[in-house]
C-alpha cells in the first residue's frame, strides 16, 4: 500500500439496498466528493425480496466513475478502497465466467423459511456457534434455496463451477483485477455458517444444512489484501471489506463503551461494543464487526446486537398502500402534530430482536388515517429499539447515551421519543450517512485525528407519561399476537 500522508485520499464503497454509493474522504475525516447510482430492489412473490446481481456491479461502477470524474486530478492521491455492503445478501455464480446464476436475494428475503422449520431444535446451539439465531434472514437458508431451485446453481456445483455465498463477495469477484474469491468476516458471519470462536466455516453446520464447503470462499480478516481496483489507469488496492452496519459504528472513530449506536435505513439496528470479548444474550445477536491480523495487535471487535427489520421499509410499506400520499416529505410534520397514533405491531420483513418470529403478522390495532399510521410505524420502530435496549442492559450496565445514524436520523421526532422512551440523551452527527465514513476511518488505520467535530444535535430526554404508556400497551399486544393459536 501507498505511504499514508496528511494528502491522502480513501474510496469508500457502500453498497446499499437502494444505492450503490462512492464517496472519497480524506485522512482528517472530511468527504471530498461522492456520487451514487441507484439499484431497483424486486418483490417477485410473498417473502421475496431480490436485486439483479449484473446491476449491482454496473452501479457500482459508475458510481466510481462519476466519483473520479470528479476528482480530476486528485485522483492520484487515492491510496487504498474499502467495500461495505449490506450483510446478509446472497448470490451465486460461475467462478471460472464470473456470470450470475441467481439474483442477489436480500437478507429480508424469508423463501425458505418453511425448510429452516426443521432445524429448530438446533437453535440454542446455532446461537452459541454463530451467533446468530435461526432466521431465514441469513444466508444458509437461501443457499440451500439456490442449489435446491435454481438448476444452472446445481449444474455448476456438480461441474464444481459453483461459486457462492455472501454479495460481498461477489462484488470482490467482479472488482478486482485478480479475481479474488474470498469472504471478509462480518459478510460471512452473516451466513449462519461461520463459527464465531473460530473465525472460518463450521464443519458440523455445513453439514447440517448440505452446504457444500468446496463452492464457498475463503475466510480472510476484514483488513486484507483483497486484490486490485483497475480504475482509469491507476491501480488501487482494495483493503478493506466489511458490513454496513458495522462500519457504520466506526463513523466517529473510537467505539465509545457508554455509547450504544443505531444505525437506521431499511433496517434499523442497535448495537453495544462488548470489545474483544464475546457476550451472548438469550434474545440478542452477537456480532464481530472488525477483524485486523495484519498487525502486531490482532484485533477482533464484538457487539451485542438488535436488529429491527421493519425500519425504512415499514415506511415504503405504508407508502405502497398509498401512492398519492409523499409520507417521506410530511413525516416530520405529522410527528410534531400526532400525539396519539394508533398502535402498529410491526413484523415488516419479518419480526427480529428480541421476538424473533420471521411471519409475524403486521397490523394496526385501530382504524386510522394515513398520517397517523405513519407516526405509529416511526413509533413502533422506537419501541422495537427499547425492547432491545432493555435485553441488552439485561448483560451489562445500561448505556450512558445513543448515537443515532442513518436515513431515519433525520427525523427529529424520532430521536426525541428514542430519548423520551430510554431515559437516556441521543445524539445525531451533523453527518449522518455513517457508513462510508467508518469505512474511510478503518482504511486510514483508526487514526487518531478522526473524531467528529460536535455540530451535531442533542436530544434530551423529557417526561412523556402517554408515550410510555403506549409502549406498554405496544408490549402486551405484541406478545399476545406472538402465541399461536
């Protein structure tokens, strides 16, 4: 790699669920320039959330185009590029072609959730494996979906062409001039696949969901030699490859042990630094966002983590129902003017922590207009993050503060009733597109120059007597929706 100066310039990738984005940062933390193209997300059937593989890689490389056209000449100064992508999407192709032979199937995507029903007596010893707990929102599930369905996938694993599992590494694939068919450990661990203490493939689970070991990647630290990005005649080391949401973290450099981080889009995520050590909880995931071997200190992080799936896209849920209705533009609004909204039980996507029931039925529990079922999703998000919260201080001390990141940061009403709720002070960077920017702070090796410049906003928390009732109520009812009948 290039010699790091005070001139040097980071590509950042992030490819997310409706844009494939590049941006350049500098070594203080500043972006430069950045550019984005957008990706289509498909819905082809119930519990079938897909992207076109071939788009993705064109998206992304005309984002990086654009962004280096931007650049001129400064492009020179650009060191090293680092790769953050949605976790649990999956895809498959031909390794020795390159070509697609599925869609990438998003980890929203639930196909294969009757299939994964048979292995639920595996679910405590999953967990304390991965980390995970069985969902059909990781990748073995879709997998097993892919060799079972798709019959060029089972061609090619029988002609040992196969290649598969997480997007990231597929878009390494595609990026790279050497063609580098490895996984980072964030993407992988995303898979249901990946032993969490040993940091490569568990024998004994691929053996229990039939994946074949010999089509999956190798298993390599998040800062790696990933290969070469060929790009307007200048090559560029690709060094880093992570997760969205873990990158996310890294925004404002140093994890912070009193902070816990949300990061908010499709999904929304709540996540609690547990350092190099490893804590499991009954309901939440235990995640590695960061795996460095390259140094003298081998560095391995860990969170305890709750995932709300039903975040931006309980939102465009609502927004199909009523096309005519800009609920993005008003939102902001409507929180400022709805004091009592109905209650949504929220299972978009599929209910996640700390429930975990991936066909949970999504309902209002009263008639109401548009506005007001908006302000009930934004709130039933809120709630969601505080039965988490309440789980995870279940392990260790409450948090002193939340980070709040992301789309949904935005809206002020939200972060006030996250602050309300908690009890405790949230605070929303000036920036809040998080993840290219922890991208950007991991390439530049954690310097330590990072830290935000505090222009952001705090919200303090206030008495708010009906919102805490309703959340009582949000929790009664969720619960009792949750038995089967």
């Amino acid at each position: 790699m290039d010699f790091m100066t005070q001139d040097s310039l980071y590509l950042c990738i992030d490819q997310g669920g409706h844009a494939s984005r590049a941006i350049i940062f500098n070594h203080n933390g500043e972006m430069v320039t950045s550019a984005y193209c957008e990706v289509e997300t498909k819905y082809p059937a119930k519990y079938y959330v897909e992207l076109n593989a071939e788009d993705i890689i064109d998206s992304i490389n005309s984002s990086i185009t654009k962004v280096l056209e931007n650049l001129g000449e400064k492009k020179k100064q650009i060191i090293s590029a680092g790769l953050a992508t949605q976790r649990s999407n999956i895809v498959c192709w031909n390794k020795k072609t390159g070509k697609a032979l599925s869609p990438v199937i998003s980890w929203q995507d639930r196909r294969n959730t009757d299939w994964l029903e048979q292995f639920n007596d595996k679910n405590e010893e999953i967990h304390k494996i991965t980390g995970l707990f069985l969902s059909p929102h990781y990748g073995a599930s879709k997998l097993r979906w892919c060799i079972d369905n798709i019959p060029e996938v089972k061609k090619a694993l029988d002609q040992n062409t196969l290649a598969f599992g997480p997007m990231a590494s597929f878009i390494t694939f595609h990026l790279t001039k050497e063609k580098t068919f490895v996984v980072d450990p964030v993407s992988a661990s995303r898979t249901q696949l990946w032993n969490l203490k040993q940091h490569d493939w568990d024998d004994e689970l691929l053996t229990l969901f039939d994946i074949p070991v010999s089509a999956l990647p190798k298993c390599v630290p998040s800062v790696y030699n990933y290969g070469t990005l060929e790009l307007d005649s200048k090559s560029i080391p690709l060094r880093l490859v992570t997760g969205d949401q873990s990158a996310a973290m890294y925004a404002y450099g140093h994890l912070q042990a009193d902070t816990a981080y949300v990061n908010t889009g499709t999904g929304a995520f709540l996540s609690r630094s547990s350092g190099q050590l490893q804590l499991y909880s009954r309901r939440l995931l235990t995640s590695i966002i960061f795996q460095d071997e390259d140094h003298k200190r081998i560095q391995n992080h860990y969170v305890l983590e709750g995932t709300v799936n039903g975040a931006g896209s309980a939102l465009e849920w609502l927004g199909k129902q009523y096309p005519d209705t800009n609920i993005y533009d008003n939102l902001s609004e409507w929180l400022n003017e709805i004091e009592k909204p109905p209650l949504f039980l929220n299972g978009i996507s599929g209910l996640a922590s700390p429930f975990w029931r991936p066909n949970f039925i999504s309902k209002f529990d009263r008639q109401a207009s548009t506005d007001e079922k908006a302000v009930a999703i934004v709130e039933s998000i809120v709630f969601l993050l505080k039965a988490c919260l309440d789980e995870m201080s279940k392990l260790s001390s409450p948090p002193e503060q939340i980070q709040i990141t992301g789309g949904l940061a935005s809206l002020d009403g939200l972060n006030q009733r996250l602050a309300n709720l908690s009890g405790l002070p949230v605070y929303c960077p000036t920036e809040c597109e998080a993840t290219a920017r922890g991208t950007a702070y991991l390439l530049a090796d954690q310097p330590a120059s990072w830290p935000e410049k505090k222009t952001g906003e705090w919200f303090k928390p206030e008495d708010n007597a009906e919102l805490a009732k309703r959340y009582d109520n949000w929790l009664t009812l969720m619960i009792k929706n949750m038995r089967k009948p």
